[in-house]
C-alpha cells in the first residue's frame, strides 16, 4: 500500500494528459461514492425529515420561486 504522499509525488510527475485521465477518473470515482452514500441514506430514510420539512414549507407558501 501507498502513502499519500507517495500518491501525491507520483502524481506530480504524471505528463498532462495523464493527470487529465486522472483528474478525469477521480471525478467519475468520487461521483459515484457519492451517489451510492446520497442512495444508502434515503434507503435508510435519513433524508426523510428535510423532505417532510420541504413539503410542509411548500404547503404553506414558504418557498422562494426560482
């Protein structure tokens, strides 16, 4: 295994295009991270309360037209 500063050093290095590809990859890896924990959570329901509230506001009007 890698330090991080190991990976940082290794990147420093990398031709353009090359850290291009994994400027590119990284943000596709991250995305999808994210995307699986935003998934994990509302499976969980832990978003349900900031949709109630959402709902409840737009009920009464408390909403900002954008």
């Amino acid at each position: 295994m890698y330090t991080v500063r190991e990976i940082e050093t290794a990147i420093m290095t990398l031709p353009t295009r090359e850290f291009a590809e994994l400027r590119e990859w990284f943000y596709e890896r991250d995305a999808m991270l994210w995307d699986r924990q935003f998934e994990e959570d509302v499976q969980a329901g832990r978003l349900s309360k900031f949709a109630e509230k959402a709902i409840a506001d737009y009920k009464v009007g408390k909403v900002i037209e954008l």
